[in-house]
C-alpha cells in the first residue's frame, strides 16, 4: 500500500522541463540537485556566480559553493579560471543537464576562455529571477 498521494496540477505557466539524471543519480547530495535544477531552468543567457545563486535562496555563499564543487566532482559542472597576465580576470562555467564525456573535457582554461568568448553572448546577469 502506497504512503503518500501526489496532488498534481496541470502547468500553464512558472514551470521548467529538466532532465532528471542528476535528480537520480544516488551519488550526489540533495543540496547539490537543487542547485542543479534550479539552475537548469535559468535562461542561457544568465551568468552564473555563487553570490548570484545565494541571493535566490536562504542558503549562505558556503552551502552554495559546496554544492558548486559537488557538481563540478560529478560533471554537471564545469568551472574555468581566466587569468591574464598571471592574474585572475574571469570564471566561466559549463553546464551540463548529464556528466559530461571526459574524452572531450580537453581544452586547457586559456583555450576554453577563448572558445567561449567567440561562441557564447556574455551579458551582465539579468534581475534575480522571481521565485
């Protein structure tokens, strides 16, 4: 006998679709899919920071810089440092709905920082979305 009833509703608006594999993936922590998810259903265009993912929760910049490094371990996320000159300039990140394939993952940070400069339309991070 079942323990728990769904009360489910017909979606109309304020809805995303996301791949559920790091939902279902038993190695990685609660916190860590729910930043996940969350962040799957921000628009490609939002630039991602741990201090713009802590204003959309309670949680302080620690847990969201744990659950950061979580899906960075686990592939979903891929993190590269920008220095110019020896010194720190830029962070871009990669994010992936499943982890992604290490026989691709070759690209050294200088390389990816020019890939993604001449692939991707960086713009300052919108409003927060609304919760």
């Amino acid at each position: 006998m079942k323990n728990v009833t769904f009360f489910r509703k017909k979606k109309e608006k304020n809805f995303a679709t996301v791949d559920t594999h790091c939902l279902r993936n038993p190695e990685v922590s609660w916190k860590a899919k729910g930043i996940h998810t969350f962040m799957a259903q921000l628009p490609d265009t939002w630039e991602l920071s741990v201090e713009g993912l802590k204003e959309c929760s309670k949680d302080g910049r620690d847990a969201v810089s744990t659950g950061i490094k979580e899906l960075i371990k686990h592939r979903y996320l891929r993190k590269f440092d920008v220095r110019e000159s020896g010194r720190f300039n830029k962070v871009f990140y990669e994010f992936h709905e499943r982890p992604y394939d290490l026989s691709v993952a070759h690209l050294n940070d200088k390389q990816m920082a020019a890939y993604l400069e001449l692939s991707l339309i960086h713009i300052s991070e919108p409003t927060r979305p609304r919760l």
